[in-house]
C-alpha cells in the first residue's frame, strides 16, 4: 500500500458502473422484464450471457480488432444475443431489455456519499458508459458531480490511458492531485499508469485487488472513505478553496 499520508488531492475520479451503481441489478430486473417466466438459474445464465459478451467486444476494440463502438451499441447487441437464448423475438422487448443499463440502482450509500465527498472536493465521474447512456444512468441513481465524462469522448474504453487523461486534461491539473475511486481493481491499475492516485472501494460486484496491488486508500464504502481522506492532513479547507 501507497504511503496515504502523502495524499494531496483536489480531485476525485469516481468510476460508475459498479462503484457507484449495481449494474448485474439493473441488467437483472432488464431480463425478468423480458421474460418474467424465467427462474433464478436462468436469470443468471442470461446475465451472465450479457456481461461476457460486453466483457469480450470491450476487449477487442481495446486491443484493436473491432473499430469503436459506443456502449449503446454494445448494449444493442448483448441484448439481442439474451433475447434470442430467450427465444423472444419482439423487436420493442429488445430495445427495452438495452436500455436496461441505464437505469442502475445505486447503491445505498452513494447518494448521501457523493454528496459528503462534494463538499470537500470536486467530482469527475469517468465511465465506459456512452454519454447519453451516463446521463441516463445519473438521472435515474441520483448521482451527483461536478462534471460526468464518458470513455465515448476518447473513442475507447477504459483501461486505455487516454480515458483517464479525459479527467486529468479536464481538472488542469497534474495526475497526481486526482484520486480515482472504483471497485475494479483493473480500473485503477489504467489509473495509476497514468500517475492518478488510487482508493478502492469495496462492492459485491466488483474486482478485489490482488496481493500485488498497492493502491493508496482501501475503503468499505463510501461512507468510510470520506473519513479516511477527513483525517489527510490539510484537509481542513475545501479543495476548492
């Protein structure tokens, strides 16, 4: 672990998906609403269908065999590949089940703990979601920033360098004033190649780190990160003056 009594952020860099929101809820209620006829097992079966294929077309744009899409796009095709296990065939069923990753449950301390971490320093939220998509996904979780940026501006997706230099180019400031939060532990890993100090975030849905990461802060929430960044020295004035 990073000495956190080094810290000196204006800025956090709160990731969304999974951070802030449960995505497998709102993908989940998304198939129930498809197919209400559908068990336990087979809920998740088509879950699971869903997040592999997001996983693995992500994965090669990032690696360049597939040109960029957005995530809408994505999303379009993941449902078209749940509906058809389904063996529902109704175009406006489909449409419905892809806009399903807009309307994510936040977690239940994320509204009361961006609004803690608000007073004391600015907000960027940084997601793989496209940007209608994130404006759809805030709306519906009540999340609030300062500012929302979507991987969509770097025409790829995150772990890529360039989506996080999409914050840093945003705050004017040098990578290592911003801290970015997530509960991926291969999110922050893309954040601290680009030198942004890290803290992760505990979540049931999340990517727990591994024995050899170092990130600064390691959190239960958001609650207990906003104490941890209370007691950094200096802390006694708003980031933003």
């Amino acid at each position: 672990m990073s000495d956190a009594s080094e810290l000196d952020i204006d800025v956090l860099v709160l990731d969304v998906l999974g951070t802030l929101v449960d995505e497998p809820a709102g993908i989940r209620a998304g198939i129930r609403a498809l197919d209400p006829s559908l068990d336990k097992a087979g809920t998740e079966r088509l879950l699971s269908l869903w997040q592999q294929h997001i996983e693995r077309e992500q994965r090669r744009i990032l690696d360049g065999e597939r040109p960029y899409l957005a995530s809408d796009a994505l999303d379009l095709e993941a449902a078209r590949l749940v509906a058809e296990a389904a063996g529902v065939e109704d175009p406006a069923a489909v449409a419905a089940l892809a806009l399903s990753g807009r309307r994510l449950p936040p977690w239940s301390d994320t509204v009361a703990g961006l609004a803690r971490l608000a007073e004391r320093f600015v907000l960027i939220g940084l997601s793989n979601a496209s940007r209608t998509a994130l404006l759809g996904l805030n709306a519906h979780a009540g999340l609030r920033w300062h500012q929302a940026l979507s991987a969509e501006d770097a025409r790829v997706y995150k772990p890529d360098p360039e989506v996080y230099r999409l914050a840093v180019t945003v705050a004017g400031l040098p990578p290592e004033r911003l801290l970015m939060v997530a509960a991926h532990a291969w999110d922050l890993r893309g954040a601290q190649a680009l030198g942004l100090r890290t803290a992760y975030v505990a979540r049931p849905v999340g990517d727990p780190p591994t024995a050899s990461d170092r990130f600064d802060l390691y959190a239960d929430g958001l609650a207990d990160l906003a104490d941890q960044l209370d007691a950094l020295p200096g802390r006694e004035r708003s980031a933003r003056g």
